[in-house]
C-alpha cells in the first residue's frame, strides 16, 4: 500500500494540539513529527487546518427494526453518512431476536457487511435466564464486550433489576460491561395508558409520559446496583440534569460508572416536540427542557460525563414521499405512522453525520469546550472505553490511519442538502456552521474529499474488542 505524508497540519489529541507532519505507511500511522520526509510518500499540505483522529460514536441504530418499520440507515448509508462527518467508527447494537447471543450476533454479523467505515456492536440484553447467563462469556470471545439493559420498555427489552445485577456481577468477572437505558417502565406504561384514554395523541405527549423522575431514579438504581456488584457501568444517552447529579454523586463516591450523552440533549427540548412536525424529535429518553440541556454542557465540561455519542436512528420524516439516495428513490415509512397517536411514531433520530460539525461550532467555537476536550468526548474517550484504544481515537505510531483533515474556518449552512444520512430531514436545517470536515481517511484510504465520496459498501472492518477496558 502506498505511503502518505499530511504535511503542515496541526494535530489535535485529548490532551494537546501542535504542529507536526504525519506519515501514513500501510493504514497505520507510521511517524509524527516536524518537518518529516518520505520520497515515495504522496504529500497532501494541510497548512492551516487541523488534523484530528477519526471520530468513534459509540451508539448508532442501524437497519434496527421498530414498530414495523426499519431505521432508514442500513449498515452502508449510515456508515457513509457517518464518514462524511468525520466519523470513521461506529458501535452498532445487536438486537437479540434469536434463540442465543451467538445467532442473534450472526446474523448482525451479516447485515453489518456492507458497512463502510470500522465498526463493532454491544449486545442488547433483552432476555435472561441461567442459559443465556453461561453464554455471556462467549460474547467476548466474539469480541463483543458490552451489554445494554433496559429499565424500561415493559414486556419488550426491559430486564427486571434482578437480572441487571446478575449482568453486572457476570460482566465483572469476565471484564465486560453494562450499558444501561435508564427511564422507569412502569410509571410509562401507566402515563401511557392514561394520556391515550384522555384523548392525548399529539407528540409532546412521548415526553411528558417518559418524566424525568423516572429517568433520575433509575439512573441512580443502575449505579447503585453497579456499586453493589463492584461492577463498570455506562449510562447511555444522558438526557436530565438529575442524571448528571447521580453520575457526579456515584463517581464522587468511587463507583465505577460513566456516562454519555448526545447532541439533541444539548440543543433541543419539549418545546420542539410542540412544534408542527415535533414527531422529527420523537426519541426515548425524549428531549426534556433548557436546564436539563445547560447541566448537561456542564458536566461535559467538568468531566462528570466522559463520552457523546449520538444514538443515530433516523426514520423519514414523511415516508410516504421517496427521496433521491445515491440517485435512486427511496421511501421507508418513518415518523407518519404516529400521526394520530405519539405512541406509534418511530422513536429515534438521525445524527451520526451531524456529531462533529455541530459541536465543534457549538461547542468549540462558542467556548463550551476546547478543543481537545471535543477529540476526548467523541473519539478518544469513546475509544478507551469500549476497547479499541489505541488502535481507534489515537494519533500515534501504531494506530489506524484513521485521519480528519478538519477546515477550522469553512462555513457551511447545514441541514439535509449536505447530509447523507437517509432520511428526509435534519434536526440542524439552516444551521450557521464553522469547521467541517475536510478529508477522511480511514486506514490511510480518502474515503471523503469534500463533497466527493470514495468509500465503498464494505470496506469497513468488524472491529473485535478488548475486555477490561478502563473507567474514565
Ligand atoms: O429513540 C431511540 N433512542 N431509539 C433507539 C433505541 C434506544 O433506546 O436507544
Ligand atoms: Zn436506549
Ligand atoms: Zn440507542
């Protein structure tokens, strides 16, 4: 394989930014340092821009079944679209709709195929008995080294507390880790019932029958039962500013537990499921209110929270109206089903295209985060945690070429002109942006050039992953 040389450019870790050349020789990163030579190399000049390490989002929904329908991004569209915001690793999830972990991982194995950039998964842990309890140990085997749990969803993916400690104490002992969903099941399912027998149908109800009550007392039950069994846990999708108190407060008291959050909590809140079209901001935990987004910046800030990922599963808008996908049309019926009643719109948003662009204008340039702090939070933390460190999230020799020739000053107007994502809308349309992506190696090859996409359906790798991965 030809060698690379990224010459000029400033290079941005979790910890420093300097100036330095870049060679790339076999997808590997071969040597960082000033003024670097290597004849046979071909040179790219990224004077003036910044070089980060490939983004990781450690939580996307890809080709994911729901409410008969699908999530509009299969494996290919998802992973392209991701790449196209500078993410060249993504952590899909493994539904368990088969008799056993390993068939349920096989034939995601399958689907996943066709994806273009790295990828790995976490195993939902929907279901559990003594069987599935001894199979756990295999998974790491396959390289799958996390379980999510759910303390809700009643009668579909939720496990009883029972159960999430006997995961717990089964993922200490084989250095994997539990990822936890926290809202309260129960309490939704009575709110539910009753909003519906009142006559309340329209999308502020998801919201307001998922309270954030739920969400703090079970985020709180999850780190206690974490403590209880000296077990890691992540908590996903980090929605309320009492969630952030919890973590701070288990953490505070030595309990190994982390947490994420992703960008529509920072930005969006119940107001926008009042909105005509508010199903495009139907997703579970839902979208809760200003102070919950300003405690959640803090604790990206002061390190209560480690990661942000962006729970990516998009659904159309109308999906009874194609759009042109790589010229083709294409219809996948989406957030219309739920017209006439909240709870059959499809939960979930798009966002992996979206990650990085919006928080590096929201974030790093308004001042909320520097700029290291914006590499740790999407790719290097992401990446240690979740055992692809240092090959992912890592500009060093020895790691993946996976490179970001990031344009601190290009402006764009974003929204879904400019996105990939397959889905006929964004959550960011007509944002003013500055800083994009400007080319994306993945192993060394330029998978994306400004607008041009070079990737291929397929090149990405399944990533198999370290157990005993460290808490941040
Ligand atoms: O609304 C969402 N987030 N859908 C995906 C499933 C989940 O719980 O993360
Ligand atoms: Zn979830
Ligand atoms: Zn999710």
């Amino acid at each position: 394989m030809s060698a690379l040389l990224i010459r000029n450019g400033t290079l941005v870790t979790d910890i420093s930014t300097f100036a330095a050349d870049l060679l790339v020789r076999d997808g590997k990163i071969a040597a960082i340092g000033p003024g670097l030579q290597a004849p046979d190399a071909e040179a790219v000049d990224a004077s003036g821009k910044l070089i980060l390490p490939g983004g990781v989002d450690p939580h996307v929904h890809l080709d994911l079944p729901m409410f008969g329908t699908v999530s509009s991004d299969d494996h290919y569209t998802g992973t392209k679209a991701a790449a196209f915001g500078g993410t060249t690793t993504i952590i899909d999830f493994v539904s368990f709709d088969f008799p056993t972990l390993r068939e349920s991982v096989d034939k995601w194995l399958v689907k996943a195929e066709k994806a273009a950039v790295d990828y790995s998964a976490h195993m939902n842990l929907t279901r559990f008995d003594e069987q599935i309890a001894a199979e756990i140990p295999s998974l790491r085997e396959m390289g799958i080294t996390t379980l999510k749990v759910f303390t809700a969803y009643n009668g579909r993916l939720r496990l009883p507390d029972g159960d999430i400690f006997r995961a717990l104490r089964i993922a200490r002992d084989t250095g994997m880790l539990v990822m936890a969903h926290c809202e309260n099941g129960d309490v939704i399912e009575i709110l539910v019932t009753d909003a519906l027998n009142t006559g309340h149908w329209q999308p502020e109800w998801h919201a307001k029958t998922r309270p954030v009550w739920g969400a703090v007392e079970s985020a709180l039950r999850a780190f206690a039962l974490a403590a209880t069994a000296d077990a890691p846990l992540y908590l996903v999708h980090m929605n309320a500013a009492g969630e952030v108190d919890m973590l701070k407060y288990a953490r505070e008291r030595g309990v190994k537990v982390m947490g994420e959050t992703c960008p529509q909590y920072l930005f969006f809140t119940e107001d926008d499921l009042r909105r005509p079209d508010g199903a495009k901001w139907v997703c579970s935990p839902p979208v809760r209110t200003k102070a919950d987004n300003s405690r959640l910046w803090e604790g990206l800030a002061d390190g209560t929270i480690q990661t942000i990922g962006t729970d990516h599963c998009p659904f159309f808008y109308d999906g009874t109206k194609p759009i042109l996908y790589e010229g083709k049309p294409i219809a996948i019926p989406g957030k219309e089903l739920g017209k006439d009643d909240f709870t059959k719109i499809p939960n979930g948003l798009p966002g992996v295209q979206d990650r990085l662009p919006v928080l590096w204008t929201a974030g790093v340039r308004s001042g909320k985060m520097t700029a290291e702090q914006f590499v740790a939070l999407t790719s290097t933390n992401p990446a240690k945690i979740f055992g692809l460190y240092p090959r992912k999230g890592a500009l060093l020799p020895g790691s993946d070429a996976d490179i970001v020739i990031w344009d601190p000053n290009k402006k764009v107007k974003y929204g879904v002109a400019l996105s990939h994502q397959r889905t006929d809308y964004n959550l960011y349309e007509g944002w003013e942006l500055t800083g994009y992506p400007e080319k994306v190696f993945l192993r060394g090859k330029l998978i994306v050039d400004g607008e041009r996409w070079l990737g291929k359906a397929g090149m990405g790798e399944f990533l198999p992953r370290q157990p005993g991965a460290p808490v941040l």
